[in-house]
C-alpha cells in the first residue's frame, strides 16, 4: 500500500509559505455563489498542491478547481481531496487558525492526509497504516510527536468558529443538559480534527453537511490516531464520493468511551 508522507509534508510547507505572503495583508476578497470567500492566496496554494499532485497520476478534487461531474468519478478507487485553504474566513479576517488540507482517498475512505496551519507553524501527518504525527516548525529543530500526546478527563465538545448552526448549538445544549460539567470551546477550520486527534478535545459534532474537502484531511489525521467520524443518522463511519460531495451529519470522537456517554443522546 502505496503512501506519499515526504511528498504531502513538503507540499503542504510550501502552499503554507505561499499562503503567509498574503496573511494580514491587503487582498481582495471575492465570494463564490454559496458566499464562501475566495482569495488570491487560495488560488496560488491550489495552483501548487494541483501541480504536484498531477504527477502522481491520481485523478484530484479540489475546492478551487473545476469539479469533476459525478458520472466521471463514481468508480474511481483512489483521488486526491484538497482544500488549499480551509478556515478563509479565519484568513480574511487575519486570524491564525487556516490549514492547508491535502487527502488520499481509498475506497471512499481518507487513508492518508496533512493539515497545515503555516501561521501556527504546526503540521499534522498522518496514514491507517503509521499512525498520527504532529511537527513542530518554531524552531531550528522540526520536532515529531506520536498522536494522541494526552487524553481529556470529563468530557469536552469543540465546536466551528465560523459555521456554528442552530441545529449543532442545539445538540451542544442538548448534551450539555443530559451530562454535567461539558467544556465546550470553538476553533476553526479542521484542526477540530487535529485536536482530538491530540486527545485534547474529545467529541466534534456537526449536524448540516459540509463539503468533503473540509474534512477529509483532518479525518485522515484523527483515522490514523485511532478516531473515528461516524455518520450520526447510522452509526457508521462516514464515506466520501457522494454525488454532491456533501458530508452527512456526523460526530468525530478519539475516544469510544466518550462516544458512547452521548451515543443514546445523538442517534
């Protein structure tokens, strides 16, 4: 089984470096026609991650790039999901909490994936088959960490900064109000993923889809770690190349224990 981690690390480093060219600096902000943001800096980064990946052979989908119609990927094994830069919002607004976000799906499963956060200075690796890193780019020295570094005591929800909907507050509140002392903090883009792939946060619950690429990185990350990200309506884990490649309501957990303390709660 075939995996790339030199090649992504070095990928996902170099659209960072790109993408810190324009942070908290002047750029215009253009809106798509679902009202997402779209900057010059996301266009750079895709035009770098696509590039390389094209050499792999694999066919790619990515947030900035044409989409390929359904009909024409429906029986594909193995792609590649990219999201140059996900949390634009948190970049527009000068915020530090962006990744860059780079998949290898396998049978509709994230197998494979890094998360970038350049203004962090913090990458996130991982595969099924090696298990979960974390580098440290702060100083001289890259250190690697082994994931999960710690686990949570009580129980502790994160929640999107940008995207919090009626229906998840309501499953927060929910939950809170069936289980006591639950700490619930918000933080952007997929390193939602990546801190419960730490063993800092326990649970994320989103009720409302989203696009796969906003997830498919950091699912790949907390897959690799021992987490899961189950479909809340079955209970099974969630699979990519949907017709529309939206994701179903979902809840990402690293521990089952803490899973199962709210599983009669949320499905």
């Amino acid at each position: 089984m075939k995996f790339y981690r030199e090649i992504l690390i070095e990928l996902a480093k170099r659209a960072g470096e790109e993408i810190l060219k324009y942070y908290q600096k002047d750029f215009v902000t253009k809106y798509k026609s679902d009202n997402s943001p779209v900057t010059i800096a996301d266009i750079a980064a895709n035009n770098i991650i696509v590039t390389e990946l094209n050499k792999t052979g694999l066919k790619i989908i990515s947030e900035e790039s044409s989409q390929i119609k359904y009909e024409d990927r429906k029986d594909v094994s193995e792609y590649w999901l990219v999201d140059p830069i996900d949390g634009t919002k948190q970049f527009v607004k000068g915020e530090d909490e962006f990744t860059v976000n780079i998949a290898l799906i396998r049978n509709n499963k994230p197998v494979e994936g890094v998360v970038f956060a350049p203004a962090l200075k913090k990458l996130y690796y991982g595969n099924i088959k090696e298990g979960a890193f974390l580098y440290d780019f702060t100083g001289e020295e890259v250190s690697m960490k082994s994931l999960p570094l710690i686990k949570t005591e009580g129980l502790s929800m994160i929640v999107s900064k940008s995207h919090l909907n009626e229906k998840t507050a309501s499953l927060v509140s929910n939950i809170k109000s069936k289980i006591p002392d639950v700490n619930v903090c918000s933080v952007g883009s997929s390193l939602k993923f990546c801190r419960i792939a730490e063993g800092s946060i326990d649970i994320y619950p989103r009720i409302g889809a989203i696009s796969e690429w906003d997830i498919g990185a950091g699912h790949a990350v907390l897959s690799s770690a021992g987490g899961c990200v189950k479909d809340i309506n079955t209970g099974n884990e969630i699979i990519y190349n949907s017709t529309d490649l939206r994701t179903p309501d979902f809840i990402a957990y690293l521990d089952r224990d803490k899973y199962d303390m709210i599983k009669k709660i949320i499905i």
